[in-house]
C-alpha cells in the first residue's frame, strides 16, 4: 500500500468539516429562509436564485447525516432547518408530495412531481429521523414511498414512470433535465430511488420495502446494466427497450457501490454474491475506459461516435473513492486502495478550492476549474463529497 488508511481517514475527517463548515458558513438564506439558492464560481449569492427541490432535501440528507456520524450538535440544527423548509415550501398539502421548485421568497414556480425528487425526499426523511428521533419525519418518508408505489411503479413491465404534473397526471416532458432524454425510463431516477429505499429500510424494517428493493436490485441486474460492456444504460422506453448510446462513468462506479449496499440490507446472500461481482466488473472498466492516468473519472463516452467528454465533474470523483474503497474491502486487492489514494490526490491538487471553499464544480482534462459552474445551485450540493468522506472512513474502521 501506498497509504495508510488511518491517515487517510484523519485527512477526510477534515475535509467533512471543511465542506459543512461552507455549507453552515455561506449557504443559510437569513432573508426568506432555509438556504440559498445559488452562489456562483467565485462565491458571490446570487440574488433572485430559485430553489430546488434537489438541493434542499440533499442539505437534509448532508447534515442528518453528518450528525449521525459525528454526534456534532451543530449539525443536527442545521438538519432542523432544512426539514422546516422542506415541510413550508416544498411539501404539495393538496396533491400529495415536493414540488419540483421554488422562488427565492418560497413561492412554487414548477409544481410538477419528479419522482427523482421524491426518492431524495425520502433519503433525507429518513436520515432526520434516525437523527432527531422525530415521528412526523418516518411518517412524512412512508408517505412519500406509498405515493411513488401508487403513482410511479409500472405493474406490466416493472420499473418506475419518470414524472407527473402537479396533481400526478401525465406530462409529455418527464425530463430531469434539458440535458436529459424524454424517455419514460430512466437508470438515473431509479438509481435514486433504490437509495432512498434502502436507507428508509434502515429505520422502517418493512417487508413490503425490503421485497420493492429487491425487485429493483434485479431491474438493475437484469434491465439496466449491459452485460457486454459492464456499463449502466441510461434511458429505457416502457418495456425497457434502450434509448440511450452513452456510458457515464460518474454513475458507474456510484450505482455499484449502491447496488452493494441495497444487497446487503435486503440480506439475501445469492444476490449479495451476483450484485459483488458485477460491482467489481463495473469498477474495473471505469478504471480501464474513464479514467485518466492520474486516477481522476472523466465525464461521458458517446459510445457510437467514440467521443469522449474529458471533463471531470467533482461529484465522479468523490463517487468513484467509495466504489473503489467497497472493492478493495470485497477482494482485499491493494491497487484499488492504490487508485483511491490517486483520486483523493486528485481532488486535493484540482478539485477542492483552496481560495474559496468547497469544491470546484468541473475541471478540464488538464484540471483547470471552469468559472461557469456554480459552488451551490440546483444540482450542486454537499451530498456527493460530504458523503464520500462517511462512507470510505466507516469502510477503514
């Protein structure tokens, strides 16, 4: 080994308070409430900003989360605020659900219901309640399974619908976003609804639950991953016919290690055994097709033209330490610790802003940071890198 994971331990330990020490610092919105809604490359609010529901229950996810890992009161009222203002804004009291997004003062401006967003809802619920032991929140978490089960799961061909309008009829654009495909399936929502699933099965051992997860675990299986390339495909007519040729290697490595991780709660030991071995086929060929000498993960392959996007996004990279500390913990082989220790050099030299906080959103091949990504926006939040830090530290324990 080139590292010692307990040193490597001390140094995410203070990257965690780093980045939630941005979060808590910059990010607390003391005119309208809750938090704000984008600051740009260079720190700067941005007044007018909308708010999203991504962002939100993603900043309720972070600091529930933090708390239950470090017991850090600070972070627990941090988790307070954000379930508040999920509750007053976000929460549809008439149809049911979030809404999609909010004014800067907290007024609904897209009422639709992105089932993605749902599934976050759930993932944050159901951390604040391991954290602040409130009813309501499991209550509030349950509430918004029973409506994905009843409105999104498609019954004939299993899976899950993309999205709703407001009062949970048909749309014609289900897209999560301009950059996305109009199919009515897609592995990117039921990636994240499978995480929300699981982490709920964590404070609600319920065996509706645990058999919807496990039914997703072979959608996975058998439906999303293509078993000629050890790719994820990323967007699916109803009966699951592919509409998609590009490979995001960012989502690879991440749906393997959260494939692993739902295996395990549902406990049953075939599928553990089946969903390990695909978790190592998906970390090796990101390693072997999108990753660049110095262990950084590359954006995207179109994969009919060949093109490669070399950018390097700074949510792959945190990803791609936890795939890759979950395979070095199944086979015991030192050159994924190896490349572990590559990428986390990577995010220091390149990725984590040493001016302003945080991390930089996007780097180029060469890791110059590009201005145009925002520090905090509607996407960008402390839940892909924040989280990283938990899950490989509880990896080296």
């Amino acid at each position: 080994m080139t590292q010692n994971p307990e040193k490597l331990k001390d140094e995410f330990s203070r990257e965690l308070e780093n980045i939630l020490k941005y979060w808590s610092t910059y990010c607390l919105d003391y005119e309208y409430g809750g938090f704000v809604g984008r600051r740009d490359f260079f720190n700067r609010q941005i007044s007018g900003a909308s708010k999203s529901a991504v962002l939100n229950t993603r900043i309720l996810w972070t600091f529930s989360a933090a708390y239950n890992f470090t017991l850090n009161p600070e972070y627990l009222i941090i988790a307070d605020r954000a379930y508040q203002y999920i509750k007053t804004y976000f929460e549809d009291k008439r149809f049911g659900g979030l809404v999609w997004e909010v004014s800067e003062k907290g007024e609904v401006i897209n009422g639709r219901k992105q089932i993605y967003a749902l599934g976050f809802g759930i993932y944050g619920y159901s951390e604040y309640f391991k954290a602040s032991k409130n009813p309501q929140a499991l209550k509030d978490a349950i509430a918004l399974f029973e409506l994905i089960e009843k409105n999104s799961y498609d019954p004939i061909e299993g899976g899950y619908l993309e999205a709703f309008a407001n009062d949970w009829s048909t749309l014609e654009d289900v897209r999560l976003s301009p950059k996305d495909a109009n199919e009515p399936k897609s592995m990117n929502t039921h990636l994240h609804i499978l995480e929300p699933y699981t982490n709920l099965l964590r404070v609600w051992p319920n065996e509706h639950l645990k058999e919807k997860i496990a039914a997703l675990i072979r959608i996975f299986l058998d439906k999303i991953i293509d078993h000629r390339t050890h790719h994820f495909n990323l967007f699916f007519d109803t009966d699951w016919t592919v509409r998609s040729s590009i490979v995001s290697f960012g989502h690879d490595i991440e749906g393997a290690w959260l494939l692993y991780e739902a295996a395990i709660m549902v406990g049953d030991e075939q599928l553990i055994a089946e969903v390990s071995d695909n978790l190592i086929q998906m970390v090796d060929v990101t390693l072997a097709d999108g990753c660049a000498s110095d262990g950084s993960v590359f954006n995207e392959k179109e994969t009919i033209s060949g093109h490669l996007d070399t950018d390097k996004h700074w949510w792959m990279q945190a990803e791609a330490m936890v795939g890759l500390a979950y395979a070095w913990e199944i086979t015991g082989k030192d050159a994924y610790f190896d490349q572990l220790v590559k990428v986390w050099h990577f995010i220091c030299t390149f990725v984590i802003d040493p001016v302003n906080g945080e991390w930089f959103g996007r780097v180029d091949k060469d890791g110059e940071p590009l201005i145009s990504d925002d520090k905090v926006g509607f996407w960008k939040c402390a839940y892909h890198n924040s989280r990283s830090m938990m899950e490989v530290m509880a990896i080296f324990e």
